[in-house]
C-alpha cells in the first residue's frame, strides 16, 4: 500500500511497544489507524480489501 499510495499517504510504521503505540492499546502486532480510525484487522491483513479502503477514502 506504501508504495502504491505513496504520493498521497504519509505511512508510518511502528512497533507495538512504540511510543507512538502506547495510546492505542493495542492488543495484536496487526494494527492500521487511519484518520485516527482503527481498521479492522481482516482489512488490514488483506491487500485488495485495503487497497479498496485506501481508495475510497483517499
């Protein structure tokens, strides 16, 4: 996704124990926010279904 929506979407990645992180609570190592919206994991572990979230949203 970085690098099909790298003009337009700022990605940043972190650890789970990320400073960053802390906030959010995270329970699993698979986390997507976008604008500031948790993403659900089976959108966010799977390509297509995020590339159509992506550009419907961007």
């Amino acid at each position: 996704m970085k690098t099909k929506f790298e003009t337009i979407l700022d990605v940043k990645i972190y650890t789970i124990d990320a400073v960053e992180a802390l906030p959010y609570n995270f329970r699993s190592s698979t986390n997507v926010i976008f604008d500031n919206e948790h993403v659900h994991v089976d959108i966010a572990t799977d390509a297509q279904k995020m590339h159509a979230f992506l550009s419907s949203r961007l």
